[in-house]
C-alpha cells in the first residue's frame, strides 16, 4: 500500500491567526515582503514535503518504527533534502538507499546509494543506530540523482537494511515515498 502525506493544516490556521492580528508598520518590516507573498511562499515550501511512516522489524524480531521526511529547501533548487527518524534498530552501522520500486517490491534496484551500494558512489555514509536503538539522519540529494518530481511520479521507498557497506543484508524498515 503506498501513502503519502502531505502537511498543509497547520499552515491555514496560522495564516488565519497572522491575518487577524493588526499590523503595524514598524522600520524593520520596511523590506518585508507583503504578507500573502509570504503566505503563499510559506505554503508552497509546506506542500513541497512528503512525509512517510518506516516500518518493518528488525534481525533480532524487534518492531523498527519511525518516518521520513522529503523537503525541498529554498536554500538550493539543485537539491531537497531527506531526514529519518528510528527507533527499535539493532545498534551498529546499516545501509540505507531510495530505491526504484514500492517496499513489497522484490529485488527493487537502487535509484539513489544514500550509503555504499555495491560499486555505486554514496551521497553520505551508513546510519549509526545509537545503543538505545535510535536513529536520525538528514542527507541532502541532488536533483540530478533524483528530482523532487520524480520522487512523486514514481514508486519509490527509502530501505534501511541490516547492515553497511556492500554486503548490506537484507531491508529491516522500509517506507513508501
């Protein structure tokens, strides 16, 4: 089952709240931008997001949980940046890539090595699962691996498997993007 979600509630209620506070002119809001400029700006950087749960159960028979998120930043129109957040993983080093295809695809190719896939060139290195069992990363991906568009066009899932480096074991957690 694919899902993907994206986050714009918040953004109307506190747009609301903006509009009905009195603004008053003041000298440091002389170069800020009108303020549906900024509305607009700050939900369209909102709706770029997709963000996904990351399940699957780890070589010990542990639940892995947890999400990721895909933003695409102002900072760069060359990249978006993808951040995942665990818990239930066996401490040590794992691997972690996008692949082509959805998580119940078997044998599903990497599309993007986030970490050392085979002979393929890595964007970073493994996830580090910390003695709690926990983990964050955050990767930047340039556009020209792998566009935004793409990305939700396509089936595509991050996989975190049980280990790093090019015997990387089998997929432990797994999301649909």
């Amino acid at each position: 089952m694919k899902r993907k979600t994206l986050v714009v509630l918040g953004v109307p209620v506190v747009l609301l709240f903006a509009a009905a506070c009195e603004q008053q002119d003041t000298p440091e809001m002389a170069d800020a931008p009108p303020a549906a400029e900024a509305s607009d700006k700050a939900v369209a950087e909102v709706a770029s997001a997709i963000r996904a749960d990351v399940a699957g159960v780890g070589e010990a028979g542990t639940a892995v949980r947890g999400n990721v998120e895909v933003v695409s930043g102002e900072a760069s129109a060359d990249s978006y940046f993808l951040a995942v957040t665990l818990q239930g993983v066996p401490p040590g080093e794992h691997a972690w890539h996008i692949h082509r295809g959805a998580c119940d695809a078997q044998n599903a190719p990497v599309a993007v090595p986030l970490s050392q896939a085979g002979d393929d060139a890595a964007l970073t290195g493994p996830l580090v699962a910390a003695a709690d069992s926990s983990v964050n990363g955050t990767v930047a991906i340039p556009s020209a691996e792998l566009t935004m568009e793409q990305l939700r066009s396509g089936d595509y899932s991050l996989r975190i498997h049980s280990r790093a480096g090019r015997d990387h074991g089998p997929t432990i957690a797994c999301a649909d993007l």
